[in-house]
C-alpha cells in the first residue's frame, strides 16, 4: 500500500502519516532496538516491572516565603499522598546571594523558600524525618552547598547520613544555556560537581548526585528532539569530566539521574522518553564502556510543562497536564511533579496543589495504566517515532562532538542559538494561528473569572533578614572564620571541596559567604552574546 505524504506534523517537525503498517519497520529488530524492561537497551523501562511492581515517586514541587511557610505546604502534601518532596529555592538562594544582599530585594522567598544558613534548612524540615523520606533539591550552582545544609540537618536529627535518599540538581551546563541561575565559569563549575560526586559516592552513597535536565532547556522553547540531543551530550560532558577527574565511570554513574519535560503532543513525549532512554544505555556502554548494568540506565524525574500553561482559561491546564503526565507514566518515567492549574498567575495554592497531586493519583489508580509494563510497545507509530527521534538526536550529537564537545558549543553560543531559532519559530505559528493553544488564539472567552491566588507576605522578607543578621551577631566567629579559610584552600587547589563546604556550614556560614568564598578564587561567569 503507497501512502502519501502527510502535512502533519509533531511539534519537532517529523513528518505524521494518516496511517502506519509494518512497513515502517521493515529493519526494525525488536532485541537489539526494544527488548525487555530491565534489560539492556532499557528502550521499555529500567525495572522488569516497572509501575506494576511499584509506582514512580509522585513529588510536588513547592518552596514559597521562608522555611516555616514552606515546612506547613510539604506537611499538607505529605498528609494528602505526596511520597516525595520536592524543594524549590528562591532566586538570591539559587545564585549565591544572602536575603540581606543588595540585588535580593524584593525577590526573597518570591519563586521559592529563602535559605541562608543551616538553621533555615532546619526549619524547613521541623519535625520530617529525612531518613523516611526522599527529597528532590532543584539547585544547580549553589548545589554544593545547599546539600551540604541537608546533611547537616541530618546530622542534627541523629541520621545516619548513609541512609539519605534523594536527589540535588547539580546540572549548570543548561544553566548556561537555558535559565541563567549560574555563577562560576563553566571549567570551575565543572570542578565543584565532580568534587560533589566524589563525596557523595563515599559519604551518601544512596543519592542521586546529579539530575541532568532537559526540562529547562524545553521551557525555553526547544523541540522534544533538541531536549533529548541537549541533554545527553550534558550527560557526556558530565561523565567525562569525572572521569578525567580520576573517578571511576561504574562507581559513580549508577548515581546520575535525569529530569524532562512532558509536553501536550501525546505520542512524541512517550516516544521521546523511550528514545533517550535507549540512546543513553548504548553511550554509557559503547562509548564510556561502562560495566556495570546500573551504570546504563537512565533514571529519571518528570514535571509536566509550566511553559504550556495559561494565563486565560486556567481551567484547561488541568486538562493539559493530565494529558502531560499520562505521557510521562507510558515513558516509564522514575518520579513526576505535576504543575498547578494556577501557575500561569502565581504560585499554587494549597487547593491547585491538591488537584495537581490527585491528577497524578487518578492516573495511578483510576486509569490501568500501571496495570502493564510499556503498553504501547509494537505500536508502529511508537517504534517509527521512537527511531526517528533517535536519529535526529544522534545527528545533534554529531554536530557538537564536531564543535568540540558541549562546553565549546555552549561557549561558541551554538546550543542557546538553535533553542531560540525553535522556540522563535514555534511563537510565530502561535501568532498565526497555525499552532492552536485552546482559550488563547482559539476558543476564546471574552470575559475571564479570576480565580484564588497566593500572595506571599511582603513581611517574611523583612523577619529573613533580621534573623539573617542576628545569626551573624551571635555565631562564634572563630570556627566560622577558619572553616571559610578551608573553603578558600581547597579552592585554589586540588582538594575536594565538599568536606570543607560541610564544616562551614556547620560552623554557621552562609550560602552567601560560602558562595562568595568561592567567587574569590574562581571568578563569576559572563554569559557570551548571542546573534
């Protein structure tokens, strides 16, 4: 049977037919592009029985104000089903700033919790026991720090510090790319991370040292193929640097996880997941030659798009973000955060977070999803899909190892450049109508119903900065003083950093002092102009 050409097409640009046969797998073989679930390429999921035999972690990401505010939403979540946390920082927070520095007015506590020393961290975890629980840190330049914080507390609470489980983001390449929250060059950045997995794999061995995130690099407007293309050649950039850093691939990698968005195009998110996963089982193996079975799989978190969120009609995303993270739980993913119906406008409310929650609870246990393992395995639309996203991503990845590798496409600006080209083009189509977004360029209503809101009190950033500086008066400043000099050593040499950061913060140092310890010997980075 001829079929024609389509004029449909994914939102990466592959060509759609009406129809898809055996034809379209003529090569396909099913044990060296598919297989079993838990078994090597890992096309169909990283467990043999992955949802069946237990359900991805469901995480509600949340941080709002300070440390109290942000203790009460997690003890809500956890009450009504969460079985993950998930900690989202403020903006001085992620890029080393204290909340009584002069460029964090008015943004303290604004996008998440503000936290500036190891009694905040206490606070934000009063009364939860982090041996019980799993807890997911997005935090990426700052990283070093603030789970350096987490171990403290820990340590506090009399934990056997081995016996934590989580998560800390510790991926500032896309920060380079995609979102800004960077500090140090990329080399020295580079550095702190490895020294990060170094400590970790001897001191916390069961967490999961870095979340290499293509998430971010969606939101700013990529396609589902630059997402996967993107955020593997991170994974190698990673990977070789703590090789060449003298650790061991098989020791370390078991730890690497990942984080990607979900978006709306149903089938081509399912497919996009199972294409990444395969593709990065075969770098870990073929490329790194890496041993260990562990050390190919490729774990990973999921949030659905904020980006596709929005402001008119509300409503509707929790239509989107169903419909987001059912595409997730086909892909197999390891954890999900699903977004607020309101987030277009605010941060959630304790209302939209439920719902948001109960979204991921409905698929679990409503929808028979979990009930198999890779359903839409064999479906010749999936496999076809599946391959050509592969295909398309092996060709990106071709081009940065020509460029040199990702830290020479992210300085030559060649990376930045191809998300903003997608994302110009994909904002055109909105404009003209030729990409529907339901309430906004169709289906419009003339008059909108607002809804409920949170607001967070402009008083919490004043009561953060005076307990900031009457922590500053009452520490001992001796101890304080000589874990910083550590700090500073460790730096300028080739000492892992991590034993110091933990000391320093311990010692009552900030993540403002820290980071600005670091600043000294390290430099700041200048993004490079993109034309």
């Amino acid at each position: 049977m001829t079929q024609k050409k389509s004029d449909q097409e994914t939102k990466s640009h592959i060509a759609v037919r009406p129809l898809y046969s055996p034809a379209d797998l003529e090569a396909w073989d099913y044990d060296r592009q598919v297989g079993y679930p838990g078994e090597y390429p890992f096309t169909r999921g990283v467990q043999a029985t992955m949802h069946r035999g237990r359900l991805w972690t469901m995480r509600q990401y949340a941080g709002m104000g300070d440390a109290e505010e942000s203790n009460k939403r997690y003890k809500y979540l956890l009450a009504n089903g969460t079985t993950g946390l998930s900690v989202a920082f403020d903006l001085p927070t992620q890029i080393g700033l204290d909340s009584d520095h002069p460029l964090a007015v008015g943004e303290v506590g604004k996008v998440g919790v503000a936290i500036d020393s190891i009694e905040d961290m206490q606070r934000l975890f009063d009364d939860i026991e982090l041996t019980k629980i799993s807890t997911s840190m997005t935090i990426n330049a700052t990283a070093s720090i603030l789970l350096a914080l987490y171990v403290g507390v820990a340590r506090r609470q009399g934990a056997d510090i081995r016996k934590l489980s989580g998560t800390v983001q510790n991926d500032v390449l896309k920060e380079f790319i995609a979102r800004g929250t960077y500090i140090y060059p990329p080399r020295q950045a580079m550095r702190i991370i490895t020294d990060l997995f170094a400590w970790t794999n001897e001191n916390v061995p069961e967490w999961n040292t870095i979340s290499i995130s293509g998430y971010h690099m969606r939101e700013a407007g990529s396609t589902a193929v630059q997402e996967v293309a993107f955020t593997l050649s991170n994974g190698i950039a990673y990977v070789q640097a703590a090789i060449d850093a003298g650790l061991d691939v098989d020791k370390f990698a078991p730890r690497i996880s990942f984080f990607f968005n979900a978006h709306s195009n149903f089938l081509e998110e399912v497919a996009k997941f199972r294409a990444a996963r395969r593709m990065w089982a075969r770098i870990m193996r073929e490329h790194f030659r890496a041993k260990n079975p562990r050390s190919w799989m490729m774990r990973f978190h999921t949030q659905t798009a904020g980006s596709t969120l929005t402001a008119q009609q509300p409503e509707n995303n929790i239509v989107r973000t169903a419909i987001q993270a059912m595409a997730a739980v086909l892909g197999g993913t390891q954890s999900l955060h699903t977004n607020s119906y309101d987030e277009a406008l605010a941060l959630p409310t304790e209302q939209a977070a439920r719902t948001a929650l109960r979204t991921q609870q409905i698929v679990a246990y409503e929808s028979g999803v979990p009930q198999t393992v890779d359903p839409l395995a064999g479906s010749y639309y999936i496999e076809a899909l599946t391959n050509e996203i592969e295909r398309r991503a092996l060709d990106y990845l071709d081009k940065i190892e020509a460029l040199g590798g990702m830290l020479k496409a992210i300085e030559r600006g060649y990376v930045q450049q191809e998300i903003q080209n997608a994302a110009y083009e994909y904002q055109q189509q909105v404009d003209r109508a030729e990409a529907v977004v339901v309430g906004v360029n169709r289906f419009t209503v003339e008059e909108e119903k607002p809804i409920p809101t949170l607001h967070i009190d402009e008083a919490l950033e004043r009561k953060q900065v005076e307990r900031l500086r009457a922590l500053r008066v009452r520490r001992d400043t001796q101890p304080w003083a000589d874990t910083l000099k550590k700090v500073e050593d460790a730096a300028r040499s080739d000492t892992n950093l991590m034993p110091h950061i933990v000391a320093a913060v311990e010692a009552y140092a900030t993540v403002g002092e820290i980071s600005n310890t670091m600043r000294k010997v390290f430099g700041e980075y200048k993004e490079a102009v993109v034309i």
